[in-house]
C-alpha cells in the first residue's frame, strides 16, 4: 500500500518534470520524481535531457513576439502584399 | 541552380520570430527589432524579383535584415553630439577615488564571444522549433519564452490544461532530441 502510493507511472514523472521545468510541480510531486529517478534509467534520461533544453534556453535568452505584436506586424505586411498581389 | 522559391504569404508565420530574436539580441530594444523585422519584410517583397533560388527563404531575409541593423547603427552613430557616455561616479569622501577600479572589474559583463555563442544556441534552438508542429511551436513559444500562465494559454489557444501539457511533453521532447543532433 505505502509502495503504491508513492509509485508514479514513467509518464506521470515525465509530466511532473515538465511541470517542474516551469516550477509549477508542488513538492510532494517533485518528491515522488526523486524517488523515480534514483532507479528509473528512462526517467532519468528524460529529465537530464530535459534540464538541458531549459538551461539552453534560458542560456541563449530567446526571444519571440507576442500575438498582439505578431497580429499587428502581419495586419500592415499583407496591406503591402495585397498591393503586390 | 535556382531550387528555393519565395512565398511571402508564409513569411510571418515561419520567420517572424526567428527574425525578432536574431534582431533584439543585437539591438536591445523590442520596438526598434519589430521595426526592423516589419521593414525586411518589406523590403523583400519589393526585392522579391532579385531572388536567384540559391539560398532558402529565410536565409535570403536574414541578409535583408542584416542589412536593416547595419543601416540601423548608422544612423544611430551619425547623430553626432546626440552620444552620451554615462557613467555614475561615487562623490562621498568614503569612496571617492575607487570609481575606476570599481568599473575595471566587470565581471558580469558578458563577453563578445558569449554572446556570439548564445546568438548561435540561439539560432539552433529557433532551427529546432521551426521542425515542430504549427501548434506546439505556439504553445512552447507561449510558455517558455514568453512565460504566460497555464490559464492565458489555454484561454488564448483554446485548449484544456491536459492538452497543453501534452503539447508541451511532445514539444519538448522533439526539441531535446533536436537539439542532443544538432547541439550538445
């Protein structure tokens, strides 16, 4: 029973580190994840990998458009491209 | 040999956040980079009849846009008398003379080459985002980069929690195997 309940599933691990790459797993989840990965080669994997895309990310500091610039930014190109087509 | 073709109608949705990154993490400013963006794609669809086919689309408008940001200095460095150096100095009796050796150390200034290394993880990264799925290109964009909460997303995209974590996870790991080939 004790076993059982602090048993996660390989995808419910998965889930739970990617909710911690954005810090939004609580600690009972990120403890239930340690215990995982001190024996799960696949989880461990996933979650080292998935450390590493975070830190490059976080590392290059990339930067996109939010939709409101992006829809403003495509409403003036297709008034010019209206006028090229 | 003329292999790319050009199609304009596609350009914001595949290249308009590649371009603004390559921009801002060279002009500091949010406006100024989607000006400049705006005017590439401008300025490519009136130089569409230039294109020989030999690069791809997105390479041709980043020589566009090269250009742009080179432009774009120059007319900032021409505005003679308009520079300004500022530097804050300590005028207390306590300090007063450490001014210089406290702006010789700088050591979170980040070097020339780290940025050009961080420009180039960069790029990689955006190379990676661009082989993902138009939606789970959005939702990770939405999430990691621009840091909307779980709720704005779902509202925005119209979408249920579960949907975007499962969006996320595929996001996620497309992106991590991308970038162990093509990076790490």
């Amino acid at each position: 029973m004790k076993k059982r309940f602090l048993f996660i599933s390989c995808e419910e691990a998965k889930h739970i580190c990617d909710k911690s790459q954005y810090g939004e797993s609580t600690f009972w989840e990120r403890f239930k994840l340690s215990i995982r990965l001190s024996w799960c080669h696949v989880t461990k994997s996933y979650s080292s990998k998935n450390n590493k895309l975070t830190h490059s990310i976080k590392q290059a500091e990339v930067d996109c458009l939010k939709n409101d610039e992006r829809n403003k930014l495509k409403q003036q190109f297709e008034k010019e491209l209206a006028k090229h087509q | 040999m003329a292999n790319h073709q050009l199609n304009p109608n596609n350009w914001i949705d595949l290249y308009s956040d590649y371009l603004f990154n390559y921009t801002i993490s060279r002009v500091n400013d949010r406006v100024v980079a989607q000006d400049l963006v705006s005017e590439t794609f401008l300025a490519g669809l009136k130089s569409m009849g230039n294109f020989k086919g030999e690069a791809s689309e997105r390479t041709w408008l980043v020589s566009i846009l090269k250009r742009k940001i080179i432009d774009h200095y120059r007319k900032i460095n021409s505005k003679k008398g308009k520079a300004e150096v500022r530097m804050n100095y300590n005028s207390d009796s306590d300090t007063e003379g450490d001014w210089l050796e406290e702006r010789v150390e700088d050591t979170f200034e980040k070097t020339a080459e780290a940025k050009l290394e961080n420009s180039e993880l960069g790029d990689a990264i955006y190379d990676c985002i661009a082989k993902l799925p138009a939606k789970q290109a959005e939702v990770f964009k939405m999430k990691t980069i621009l840091g909307y909460d779980t709720e704005t997303i779902c509202n925005e995209m119209n979408i249920t929690a579960s949907n975007l974590w499962v969006l996320i996870h595929r996001a996620r790991t497309a992106l991590a195997n991308c970038m162990e080939e093509n990076w790490f």
